[in-house]
C-alpha cells in the first residue's frame, strides 16, 4: 500500500512539473536578417548560386549589403530534465527560407537549452544551412492568451570566415592556321609549284596559379514566432 501511495505521489508530481512548463512544439513563421558577406550576396543576385564568382575578390555591391528573408517550418521538442519550474529541453526546428523570392534556403537547426515556469527559455546547439555547419544561440518568451501559446524566439548565428580555393588555371592558345601558294619562276604548271602551310600562336588568357579567397558569411539575427493550443 505504502509502495503504491508512493508511486501515485510521484506520478502527480511529475505530472504537475508538466502542467507547470510548457511544451511549445509547433508551426514557427518569421524573418532572417543577414549582414553584409557572401551569403546576403547569394540572397540578393550579386552572386549566382553554385558559381565560381563568389570565389573571386568582390566587385561592385557584392559583399556590402545585407539581405532579409521569411522563414517558416516547424519545431519539435522533449524534455529530458524536470525541475519544478526549470525544465531541460531538446529542440528540432526545421524552416525553409527564401520563399518569398523564389529560393528554397533549407535549414535544420537542434538546440539544448531550459526553459521555466514563467515561459522564458535559453538554448544553444548546431545549425546545418547552405551557408554550412555553425552554432546558433537563442533566446524567448512564451506569451498566453488564455489557451493559446505564442512564443516568441530569438536566434543568432554567427557570422564566419569561409575560404574559398580557386585551383591553378593553365595558359590559354588559339592558333590561326595559313596556307600560301608559292610559285618561284611565275611559269605555272612547269612542277616547282608547292604549298606553304603555317600556323602562329596567339595567346588567349594567361596562366593563373591557384590561390584562396577568405569572405565573411555573414551573422544572421532571426525572430520567430510560433502557436501551440495548452491542454
């Protein structure tokens, strides 16, 4: 009996430890800024994707401005420490970006961090993007309108030194090919008549040893804001 009262008091204390801290799993929707560097270049057309160019040194606007895109996607979460009112929890925020300018930026993003009674969370973990692997911060409130949670979060990746290698180019030729009729005595016909064939060189471009370029990716500051109905 005594076993049985103990189990049942444990049980309705974790479960008040679960009523107490939210689990605030759901749609997120918001926007990414992104300081100058080579990914706000991509984002805003200076650079073409997937092209060589983003190796050279920067020209024009490439590199000095920043860019700006919506976000939207989804965030998982579990607990694995409850402590009255501060809970450990593990987040999974998949999003998709870019949309509004006919991208499909893809990133994933898994963050440990707490979260307490009141609704405030920090956490801290791994960003996968095209931009490549980087640690990402955030911070956040939970707001309730009655049932409704909106939490909002506030996340920041920062910015790093990419090196981009450009392998070593060889010189380039183009040949223009001559053909002469040579006839010494003038007298046509008599066989000492012959063809003359050459060719000459002209240099196209020159060789170019390979080198590294180093650019800033650029910090990206992002608000999210999500909805989850309490139980």
């Amino acid at each position: 009996m005594k076993k049985t009262l103990l189990t049942l008091i444990i049980g309705f204390g974790i479960l008040s430890v679960n009523a107490q801290v939210e689990k605030l799993s759901g749609p997120r929707v918001g926007v990414t800024m992104i300081t100058p560097g080579s990914l706000a270049s991509l984002i805003r057309g200076d650079v073409p994707f997937f092209s060589d160019e983003v190796r050279e040194e920067w020209t024009g606007s490439t590199g000095k401005y920043g860019a700006a895109i919506s976000q939207y996607g989804w965030q998982w979460e579990s607990r694995f420490s409850d402590g009255g009112d501060i809970t450990g929890i593990v987040e999974w925020v998949a999003l998709i970006g870019g949309m509004e300018k006919g991208l499909f930026l893809p990133s994933v993003s898994s963050m440990v961090g707490v979260r307490t009674s009141s609704g405030i969370e920090f956490a801290v973990g791994p960003n996968l993007s095209l931009g490549g692997i980087a640690m990402v911060f955030g911070a956040g409130y939970n707001f309730k309108f009655g049932k409704l949670n909106v939490p909002v979060n506030i996340t920041y990746v920062p910015s790093m030194n990419k090196t981009y290698k450009h392998d070593e180019e060889e010189a380039q030729y183009d040949y223009l090919y001559n053909e002469e009729y040579i006839d010494p005595d003038g007298i046509p016909n008599n066989g000492d008549e012959y063809w003359n064939y050459s060719e000459t060189q002209y240099l196209v471009s020159s060789a170019i040893p390979a080198y590294s370029v180093t650019h800033q990716t650029g910090a990206r500051v992002s608000i999210m804001v999500g909805f989850n109905l309490g139980k």
